[in-house]
C-alpha cells in the first residue's frame, strides 16, 4: 500500500512539474516569478529574498525577452536607470531563463572589469540558478567554471544544450570576434571602452544567415544611468527633462551611431 502510494505521488508530482515547467518557458517572467528566483539584497545583510514583484520590474522582464519566446529577432535595448531600480537583475534572470529554456545560445556578461564580472556572475545568476527546486535543476546537466568565469548548460534531459554565460571584461576581443546571441553591458555609461565594444560586436551580432535563409540576429543590452555618455544617448537618440527619476528602456537605432 505504501508503495502504491509513493507511485501515486511520484505520478501527480511529475504531471505538477511538467505543467510548471511549461508556464515558466513562456518568458523570464513567468520563471522568475513562478521558481521563484531568489535573489541577495546586498543593503539588508545579503538577505535571501524572493525577485521584486513589482510592475517595473516586470515590465523590463518583458522588454529583455523581446522576440525569444516567439522565435523572432529580439529587440536591442538601452535601459536608462537609476540606483535601486532592479535593472540589471531583471536583464541577469532574463539571461539565466534564455540559456535554461532555449538551446545553443552564448550570453556575454560584459562588466568594467573581468573579475567584477565573475563575481556578478557568480553571486548573481549562478546564485539564482542554484536557487531554483532541485528537481529543476535535476533536468540539466550543468557547471560553473569558476576561473573561467562561465556558467554552462551542457545537455536537458539527455539532450545537447550547450547554452552559456560568460562573464568578459570591457575590452575583450571576444567581443568582436565571437557570435553571441546576447552581449548585455551593464554600467555602460561607465565603460570608457564601450564605443568600440559596440562597433566591433555590431557586425558579428547581425551577421550571418539562418539554415532558413533569415538573417541571423543577436541582442545587446545596455543598463546605464542617463546622464554619463553622450554617444551612449546619441544612440537612441533619447531626450531627457530633468534627473531621471524611474527606469525606461528605449530601442537601440538600427546602426551604430
């Protein structure tokens, strides 16, 4: 009798799991909300703390997976903020949802410096990653390369996966000569190197043909506090009145400035 009853709840808890799984493929917000991810809140003594529901938050969630879940060419972004508001987060769950629910894509984490952004990349998204029930992480077959600082999906359920983040530095040449599908530069208004990080990735991240015969496309995301980088604003060609208190996002023209 035990027995049957184990196979029983061994059953209903696979249909539970299969129904979850489904809702949280549709987009990083439906996964970071229904796991839910867990994040660090670094000014209330790295407490554990479930993701921000809140609509902002949400919102930028949404403008991140542009175009993924539906198979159509993402949108680039440049979301202007200020401190608080969650953005680079919401861009980092974004990330960690493509590389668990679509195969084969190469994410760049690009910070200031190498090590700062192994150390995001670690505490961050690895942390959520970790985070997640176990019988979803059971799924995958997955590592962290510490020194290398990358964070590999090799197979799901079997399956070659091979999606990855990796953390870079402002200046790598990987950026102008490796394909990703994602290059999200966070603190861009900082980024002294970002002008030519922008014109070296722009013709790998367009470049290319499908096996369909569409053309290949990438995304690249900025999070940047407004007021820093003229070229970085020229970009979009966004207007501003006053000090920018809420986040927005605005589309990246189709050419580099």
């Amino acid at each position: 009798m035990a027995d049957a009853l184990e196979r029983s709840a061994g059953f209903f808890d696979s249909i539970r799991d299969a129904a979850l799984l489904r809702q949280w493929s549709r987009s990083s917000e439906a996964f970071a909300y229904g796991a839910p991810l867990m994040t660090v809140d670094e000014l209330d003594a790295k407490a554990l703390k479930p993701f921000p529901d809140r609509e902002d938050v949400r919102w930028f969630l949404r403008q991140c997976d542009s175009g993924w879940a539906k198979g159509e060419p993402p949108e680039d972004l440049i979301v202007w903020k200020s401190r608080q508001h969650f953005c680079s987060h919401a861009v980092h769950a974004s990330s960690l949802w493509l590389a668990a629910f679509l195969p084969f894509k190469s994410i760049a984490y690009v910070a200031q410096e190498e090590q700062e952004g192994k150390d995001h990349l670690e505490e961050r998204i690895v942390g959520m990653w970790e985070r997640t029930p176990a019988w979803f992480r059971a799924m995958y077959k997955w590592e962290y390369k510490q020194a290398a600082g990358v964070f590999v999906i090799n197979e799901r359920e079997g399956k070659p996966w091979r999606s990855y983040i990796e953390a870079i530095a402002r200046g790598s040449r990987k950026l102008r000569s490796w394909t990703y599908s994602r290059i999200h530069f966070d603190e861009a208004a900082h980024n002294d190197l970002l002008e030519q990080a922008f014109t070296g990735a722009y013709a790998t991240i367009r470049g290319g043909m499908r096996a369909d015969g569409k053309a290949k496309k990438g995304q690249m995301i900025f999070t940047s506090s407004a007021f820093y980088h003229p070229w970085l604003i020229d970009l979009t060609g966004a207007q501003f009145e006053g000090a920018l208190d809420m986040a927005r996002a605005d589309p990246v023209r189709g050419e580099a400035a």
